[in-house]
C-alpha cells in the first residue's frame, strides 16, 4: 500500500488544494493530508478548526487522512510509513521553494521521494492568503473554498475583523 502525505499550512483550505487532494487520492492508496504547526505564525484558523474543515471538505474521499503534526515532516513520515511526499505547484516561484525543501527532505532521508503536481490552470492565482484578502474586504470567495467550508470561512473572518474593531 503506498501512502504520500500533503503537507501544509491550510489555513484555510481552499480548491487549489482540494484539486491536489482529489488529484492524489487517485494516484496513492491512502494520502494523509498534514497540517503543519508552526510555532512562529499565527493563523486564522487554529490547528484544530483546520483539520476539522480539511475533514469536512474531504469527507467524500475515502483513502484521505487528515492530521496535524509538529516538527520535522520526515519524523512524521517515518512515523506514518510513507516515504512519498505530495506537493502542489502553482508557479515557478513555488517550485524554487519546494525544491529546495525537498532536497532538504531527501538529505534528512534519503528514502522520501517529493512528487510535485502542477494545480490546475483554474486555481493557478489562489492562496489561502488571496482567500482571506478577498473575504476580509468583503469579496466573494464563490469557487475559492470548498462549498462545505465557505459559510464558515467568512464567519471566522468577520468574526476576526470585529476583534479589530
């Protein structure tokens, strides 16, 4: 059984990452998205809120996982037995990044492979951080976020912006 872990931030999830998820659900007998904890950023969303609308927004999908995990990914591989890496790619700007990361993996152990998927020309321009811009000022993020999740995008965003006031 092979088993690729899609790590990232999700914060929020949105259809470019959906897209890579569908996309690698067909190519891998179980993919575990993996919601990074990273210490130095604060989020919009907790760890926890996150893995819930990954869940929520997936749940059709029957080989998908979703997790949180802190620390180094290849820890978490190892732990997960899976030794493949899923990335999604929007522009080359992307690729310089995870490139360099996924020399770093490969130098961590030499058994992980990083397979990059290019998103689709649809979602080429989305960002959880273009999502959250949009929403903030008001804008409709029809077709940004899964259908599941969007209600609560947006209430957890003006929910936000109220704290600010």
């Amino acid at each position: 059984m092979k088993t690729a872990v899609y790590p990232g931030s999700f914060d929020p999830i949105t259809n470019g990452h959906l897209d890579i998820i569908e996309r690698g659900a067909k190519i891998f007998d179980k993919l575990i998205v993996a919601v990074l904890v990273n210490v130095d950023k604060n989020g919009l969303f907790d760890y926890a809120e996150r893995v819930n609308l990954i869940k929520k927004a997936t749940m059709y999908l029957d080989n998908v996982e979703v997790e949180c995990f802190r620390g180094l990914l290849v820890d978490f591989m190892k732990e997960k037995h899976s030794n493949v890496i899923l990335k999604g790619l929007r522009a080359m700007s992307d690729f310089e990044y995870e490139f360099q990361m996924a020399l770093m993996n490969k130098n961590l152990n030499s058994e992980i492979e990083t397979f990059f998927m290019m998103t689709n020309a649809e979602y080429s321009f989305l960002s959880s951080s273009a999502v959250k811009q949009v929403a903030k000022f008001g804008g409709c993020i029809d077709g940004l976020v899964p259908e599941s999740i969007k209600s609560i995008v947006v209430e957890k965003i003006q929910e936000g912006d109220v704290k600010h006031v």
